[in-house]
C-alpha cells in the first residue's frame, strides 16, 4: 500500500467517525439518517452526470451493495439508540476488517500472509475485550436519567452491533470487487449513494408523513454535513480498494475507531475507562499487524 492509498484510507477514517457522531447527536436516529441517507443523493447525482457510467459488471455488486448499505443504516441507527456510541461504533467497526479478511481470502482469491493471521488474532482480542467491557457491572454505563446504579447487560444493542459489523464486511468485499469492475470509482459511488439513498427517507415518510419535513428542519444542517462526510468518506475508500487489497485497506480504515471513541468521551460524556482504552489499543494493534507486509 502506497503512502498516498494510506494517508486517504486514514482521512476516510477520521470523516467516518465524525459523521457517525454527528448522527448519534441527533436524538432521533430515524430522521439524523434520513437526512445523511438522502442528503447524499444530490452530490452524487452530480457525481453521476460528471463521470463514466460504471461498466455492466459492476452493477451486480452495486445492487447487492445497496440493499446491504440500507441493512447497515437500519442496524446502525439500532446500534445508537441502543448503547453508547463509545462501545457500539468500536464493536461494529472492529468486526468488519476480520470478517473481510476472511472473505476476501476465500471469495476474492487474496493471499493471508502470516502478519495478517496474527492481526486477525490480536484484533479479535481486542474487540471480545470491548464486547466484555460494557458487560461488566463496573464497565456498564447508568441509563439516562438516572444515578447510581448500573444497568444490565444490553444483549439487544451488542447484537445489533455485531450484526452491523457484518453488514459493513459483506458490502466492503461487494464493493471492493464492483468498484474494480467499475473502471470508474466516481461513477460506482455515486450510482451506490442513488441506489441506496431514497429507501431511509421513504420509511421516514411512511412513519411520520407529512410532519417530517418539520421534524427535519431543525437538524437539516448537521445531517447534510453529516451526508457530505458519509460521501467523501467511502468515496476514499473505493477508491483505496482500487489500488491496494481489500483486507489491508478495511483494516486500515477502521483505526476510525480510535476516533470514534474520543468522540464518545469527549463530546457524548461517555465514560470510556482504562480497560475500555488497553482493549481498542489491542484491537488496532491487530489492525497494525493486518497492514504489516511480508
């Protein structure tokens, strides 16, 4: 991997984060993804008029992809209503890099050499670690509104945080294949964002009718920033798996996690923790070893 692909893979890394924090900041998850979701329809559009159309094999992946992206969003706003962005966004980010290492070794006929075996081990580590502490009765955070005592073990919240990790390691791979199939990353992102971006905004419709557009006003201006970041974000990263494997660049791009957990600390007051932090430092060593060459 070049110094440019990586320096762009860890750009898309910091704007992920952000605009996933940008969504848990919005109360109600439905319309903060309504207006990312949607909100990226226009900028791509634009994308789509200025470059190629994506060759006819790309279009199977970008297909499937979509209704995965859809599946991610729908677990994802799961995820936040659920538990701490702290705890859910290291868990779903961490687990993609080791399922699409796995995958792209036995679909896409990449090589696992041992430095990424002992990542995939060690990355494990840490993200059991990060599962196990927000199970612990001194790891558990207080729900809102309340003082004192600790709440029990959120199953429903770490399992739709595993199962979003599994969305985000099927379209990676989908993607990563389409978009090199695509001769136009450009093209293959934008056709993505049409695809997948109406279906959020119109369940949204059909929950709220017509009192969304007043619901989403007072947010309109993070989520479209947050729509804009969501673009540029995995706009990088096709554009990385084009000229570097996919399993070193999905590694790379989740030392978002990092980001996302000083986001949780700082901005959502989330109590992180010393065992929380040696655990994510576990799980980007894995990613380390992942990116190791040879």
């Amino acid at each position: 991997m070049s110094l440019l692909v990586a320096l762009a893979v860890l750009l898309a890394a910091v704007t992920h984060a952000t605009w996933n924090a940008l969504a848990k900041g919005i109360g109600d998850q439905l319309l903060a993804f309504t207006l990312i979701s949607g909100g990226a329809v226009l900028p791509a559009a634009v994308g789509a008029c200025l470059s190629p159309m994506p060759s006819a094999g790309a279009w199977p992946y970008l297909v499937a992809s979509a209704a995965l992206h859809v599946g991610y969003q729908l677990l994802l706003m799961r995820s936040f209503t659920l538990g701490d962005f702290g705890q859910m966004y290291p868990i779903a980010r961490g687990t993609a890099p080791l399922v699409v290492t796995v995958m792209a070794v036995l679909f896409v006929g990449e090589s696992l050499n041992g430095w990424q075996a002992a990542g995939v081990a060690v990355a494990s580590a840490g993200l059991v670690g990060l599962a196990l502490w927000g199970l612990l009765p001194f790891g558990r955070t207080a729900p809102r509104g309340t003082e004192g005592g600790r709440s029990g073990p959120s199953w429903p919240a770490l399992l739709a945080a595993l199962a979003t990790g599994l969305t985000i390691a099927g379209y990676t791979v989908l993607d990563g294949v389409g978009v090199r199939a695509a001769d136009t990353p450009v093209g293959y992102i934008s056709w993505l964002m049409i695809l997948q971006g109406p279906f959020i905004p119109a369940y949204a419709y059909l929950r709220y009718g017509g009192r969304l557009p007043g619901l989403l006003r007072p947010y309109a201006a993070r989520g479209l920033l947050g729509a804009t970041l969501s673009l540029a974000a995995y706009g990088l990263v096709l554009w990385a798996q084009t000229r570097a494997p996919l399993a070193p660049v999905a590694a790379l791009r989740e030392s978002s996690i990092l980001v996302g957990a000083a986001i949780g600390a700082l901005f959502f007051k989330e109590r992180f923790g010393a065992p929380r932090i040696l655990a994510a430092g576990v799980l980007v060593v894995g990613i380390g070893l992942m990116l190791r060459a040879g």
